[in-house]
C-alpha cells in the first residue's frame, strides 16, 4: 500500500499505539480521589505537559477536546459569547477549513459582519489586507496557518503581530491542524489568543485534540457539566486517547526541522517527476512540503482516485471533509479553471518515501495511458 493521504489522517505511529492500552489499562477516572483515579490524571498531566512544552506553552493553557473541530467551534463561538453583545465583526479567509467556516457563516446569520480575506490574483494572502480588515468593532479574527488542500502557509504571525499592537483587545484564533508537528509552532511568536490542535493529524488517535488558551483570555465553556478541564470543557476526560495524543507529540516534537527538511525533498523529487511527465501540472505554489495539489491533465479526479485505489495507492481530490464536492478553496487561490475537476492532493506524513512517489507515479502514469490519450 501507498498512503499519500496525510492531511486527511496520518497512521498512528507505534508509541502512540502503546500509549492508548496503557491507558486503556489505567481504567480509573481521573476525576477520583483514590489512586486508581491519580494514577489515570498523572498520565493526563503528563500529555498535557508535553503538548504544552511543543507549543512552548503552559500546561495551564493546554484544554483536550474531541477533536480540532470541537476546538475550532469553541474558539469561534467562545469568542462571540465573550464579546459578541458588544462588538459585531468577525475577521478570517476565505480558503478555512469548514470548522471553522461554517461556525462563522453561522454567526453572520445571527447578525454579526464577516469581512473574508481572498488570495489575490497570485494566490497570496497579504497580512496588510488581513490587518485592514480589522476595526474597533471586531472581536475576533481566525486564521488557519497551513491550508489543508493546497499547503499555502498563509502569514498568521505578521498578520496577528500587527493586530495586537493596535487592536490588543481583539482576539486571535488559529487553525493549526495541518502545521502542528510539521512547522516549527510557538504560542508566543504566532500572537494567538487560541490555537486548535488534533491528535489523529500528527499520528495520534482519531477523537482527541486540544485547544490552546492563552493565560488571561475569557472564553465562555462551551461544554457544561462536571467541571473537568478547570471547568472549560466538561466530560470524563479519555485517558487513552489523550495518552496516544501526548505520546505522538512527544515522538515527533524533537524531529520535527529534521523531517521538514526530508519531507522538503520528497516534495521537490514529485515535482520533478511530475515535471517530467509533461501531463500533469503542479498547482501549488510553495508552503508546506507536507501537502502538494496537483493536476493531471484529461482525467477528472474521482476516476483517477478509483483507478488508483485500485493499485492500493491512496491520495484524494481536496479536503477529506468535502466528500468529493467541487472545492471553492481552489478557485479562491486562483487555479487554473481546467484544473479545477483534476486535482489530486498528495499529501505526506514523516514517514513517506520517495518509494511511494515512484509508485504513485507509475500509477498516475498507467492511468493516462488506459483512460486518455495526452500525447
């Protein structure tokens, strides 16, 4: 098998795998007073701490959710809860991933302004236009780090830097789902008030992320019930999903200029190998190594997928989330109209090979040669 479809979920590596039965193992709640109950919060902490330290973080500011989605809508709606009565305008892009979209397009219908910063005619997004944008009536302005379809690195840290020192009060949100493990990413230099993490995209399990609030920023709870997490986010924490989380972190934290440098490579190796093939074209324009969108010429993507699916090579069309759906993020970043239906994500995790480029290549390369004719 050839799994090139990282950015939708990554396989979970081996410490992760132990540190879920270990805590399946450690059966006691963590809320209880007796020892099965500490020995259950000690690992907890521990995660806590270690998520913490690779967001150079407090462990205080750490707050484990069911996934970065859960986050995203906590940091949106948390944000229009805490200042929404007051302030009416929501800052952000328009290429965010759909957790966060569809919160803030469900604010608007109540009534709040969206001002949605688009790439321009080059596909960049200018921090001065996302700056702008900003007022006193604005409470809130999120912005992902690493687009999930395309790898564009959009310029959060100059855009929330300029934001707080004129707007100190406005609160800054960050997506940080596809840059978490993969870019060098601190709390402090990214001048965000929140920052939305998941487990399943750095080789953790499915089902757990985490939520960064920085030390003094008001967030309403957005889950009511037995007071875990300092009373931010109610519910019995998941011991093993939370250890399997902590011990990606903790795998991958130390290596992560050593695998961006190795994963910079490979991207380098597709695009010359798909320069060489003449029919495909690469839509990306920089950014991270760890996701690169192409198009191959004359094929739509969902037959391309199947045919490749079928030699066991796995990549997808765009965001896992969109289910095969027309993406509107490529037409923001300005993709050619053409290849708009042909368009595969590559997407690589510390793991992948130029093996796997080799085979994917191979494949893309039968495909064009049994479904069309190119050349």
């Amino acid at each position: 098998m050839i799994y090139l479809d990282n950015a939708a979920t990554t396989k979970p590596c081996g410490e992760a795998k132990k540190a879920v039965i270990q805590g399946l193992e450690c059966f006691g709640n963590p809320s209880s007073l007796h020892r099965a109950g500490l020995e259950a919060e000690l690992l907890v902490s521990h995660a806590r701490a270690v998520i913490a330290e690779a967001l150079g973080a407090s462990e205080e500011e750490i707050y484990f959710t069911s996934g970065a989605t859960e986050s995203n809508n906590t940091a949106v709606f948390g944000a229009y809860k805490a200042h929404g009565k007051r302030r009416k305008r929501i800052v952000t892009t328009s290429v965010e991933h759909p957790a966060v979209k569809n919160p803030v397009d469900e604010l608007e219908k109540q009534g709040c302004e969206v001002v949605r910063i688009s790439p321009d005619e080059n596909g960049e997004i200018n921090s001065r236009d996302i700056f702008a944008a900003v007022n006193e009536d604005t409470f809130l302005v999120s912005c992902m780090l690493v687009n999930n379809e395309t790898g564009y690195v959009l310029p959060v840290e100059k855009a929330f830097s300029m934001i707080k020192k004129k707007y100190p009060d406005v609160l800054t949100h960050c997506d940080c789902v596809q840059g978490f493990m993969k870019l060098p990413v601190k709390a402090k230099k990214l001048c965000a008030d929140m920052i939305s993490l998941s487990g399943h995209k750095v080789c953790g399990p499915k089902g757990i992320g985490a939520l960064y609030v920085k030390k003094g920023v008001h967030v309403p709870p957005f889950m009511l019930g037995g007071g875990q997490e300092k009373g931010f986010r109610s519910g019995t924490e998941s011991v093993p999903l939370i250890c399997g989380f902590g011990a990606a972190v903790e795998k991958l934290s130390p290596l992560v200029s050593e695998n961006y440098e190795r994963v910079s490579g490979l991207q380098r190796y597709l695009i010359e190998k798909c320069t060489e093939n003449g029919g495909i074209s690469v839509n990306s324009r920089g950014g991270s190594p760890y996701v690169t969108s192409i198009a191959v010429k004359g094929l739509k993507s969902e037959v391309l997928l199947h045919y490749l699916e079928k030699r066991e090579i796995y990549v997808s069309s765009g965001s896992a989330c969109s289910k095969g759906k027309k993406s509107s993020v490529l037409k923001e970043f300005n993709y050619p109209t053409e290849n708009l239906d042909s368009t595969l994500r590559i997407s690589f995790s510390f793991e992948s090979s130029r093996e796997d480029v080799d085979g994917l290549m191979e494949g893309i390369s039968a495909a064009q040669q049994a479904l069309c004719r190119i050349r």
